[in-house]
C-alpha cells in the first residue's frame, strides 16, 4: 500500500475535525474524497501536507510514518497539494510558476526533461509560458496549480476542489487531465470534490466524510447505488 492514514484525529482548540478517520491509497490508484462543506476534507488535505498537526493517529507514506514531518519533507518524499482556490502566483509568468515546483529538486537534467512533460499533459500552459498567471482564466490557473506539483515528481497527488468555480466544458478537460496524469505519469491522486457525480466518474474509490468520520466507503458503482449516497449527494 502507498499511503494509509490510520484512526486520524485533528482538533481546531477543543473543536474536533476529524474524529477517527482511516483511508488507504494504492500505487496509481484515484480516490475520491467526498462530503458536505465543514466535513473536514480540507482539515485531512492539510494535515497529510503537515500543515496541521494531528491531535493523535498515524499517516504512512510508502512504508515510512510521515505525521509530524514539516511540510517541504513532505513534499520531498513526494507528496504535492494543489490548494483549493488555485493559489498560483498571479505577477509570475507562467514558467516562473513551474520553476516554483522545483525548488527542492536537484536534478536539473532532470528537471529540463519534465518541462516537456509537464507542456505535453498542458500544451494551452505552453503557449502562455511568457505570461503572467494572473492573466490566466480560471482554467487555465487550476492546470497551472496542478503542474506546479507536478514538476515537484510527486507520487501521491492531493487535489483540493479543482472544479470550483470553472465552466462545464473546463471541468472536463481539467478531469480528463487528472485522468491521462494518473494513468501515463503513474501517480496516485487524493481528490477532494464537491461535485459527487464528477468524482464518481473519475475514482477507483471513494470515502464519504460526515461530520468529521468516514460515513461510508466503496467503488463507485457501490456507492451510486446506495440509497444514503443517493439522497445526500447525489440528488436522487
């Protein structure tokens, strides 16, 4: 198993956010994460990022326990976050961006050869790589967030809302590309969404958060035909 975090528990003060949660991801595996807002997929993102610190519980990362580490030894294990929102870096170009998504790599061979890669999954970023982010549309920032973590040669992807706030027709081609970076680059994706029937398409599997505890877990077709999930998030 790639990831695992194991009975997690993280309080805001004396507010609990997470109350006991366990979730699993294997190599080239997409798990969606799904839930209300207040559920506390955001507080788990962050805390596997170690931007917040667990109150108790374990988080595994390829055999190694990485709960407690700072968030650049995080990122050098080979974890990337891609924050809700985008949060590029809107007076650098575009390239400037990318340069940021290397800046705990040595390999600089290396690292001329992932531009490419990145250019090839994001040939639009290609064409704007002299331009600042913030001229960007919205779209185009999310590909540009997620490259970003790309260029930091993650294995495990943690996605946070990438279809917030973006037309019908840019949240496909944004999945479609988190689809081609799991299946062609071989990384693993964590994928917070509020968009239940999207996610559903896309995982493997998928958790549902509730008030802090996973409510239920399951393939896909499992949880499309779950009469709770139905209801809930759905809107059947």
């Amino acid at each position: 198993m790639l990831f695992e975090v194991r009975n997690l528990r993280v309080h805001y003060d004396k507010v609990a956010a997470l109350k006991g949660v366990s979730i699993t991801i294997a190599e080239r595996e997409l798990i969606a994460l799904l839930g209300s807002n207040g559920a506390g997929k955001t507080t788990l993102l962050r805390t596997i990022s170690g931007l917040k610190p667990p109150s108790s519980g374990e988080i595994w990362f390829d055999g190694r326990r990485v709960d407690g580490c700072p968030p650049h030894e995080i990122v050098n294990l080979g974890i990337a976050h891609v924050p809700e929102g985008r949060r590029v870096f809107p007076y650098m170009t575009v390239f400037e961006n990318l340069k940021m998504g290397t800046f705990r790599r040595k390999d600089r061979q290396q690292i001329s050869k992932d531009y490419e890669t990145v250019y090839e999954h994001f040939p639009r970023l290609k064409e704007r790589r002299a331009q600042y982010a913030i001229s960007l549309s919205g779209g185009e920032q999310q590909m540009l967030a997620t490259a970003r973590a790309l260029m930091a040669r993650p294995r495990l992807l943690l996605m946070d809302e990438p279809s917030l706030g973006l037309s019908p027709i840019m949240c496909q081609e944004i999945t479609s590309i988190m689809t081609e970076i799991q299946k062609t680059l071989g990384v693993s994706i964590l994928l917070v969404e509020q968009n239940a029937q999207l996610a559903l398409e896309l995982c493997d599997r998928a958790y549902i958060l509730k008030t802090g505890k996973i409510a239920l877990q399951g393939r896909p077709q499992q949880l499309k035909n779950n009469h709770e999930m139905k209801k809930a998030y759905l809107g059947m």
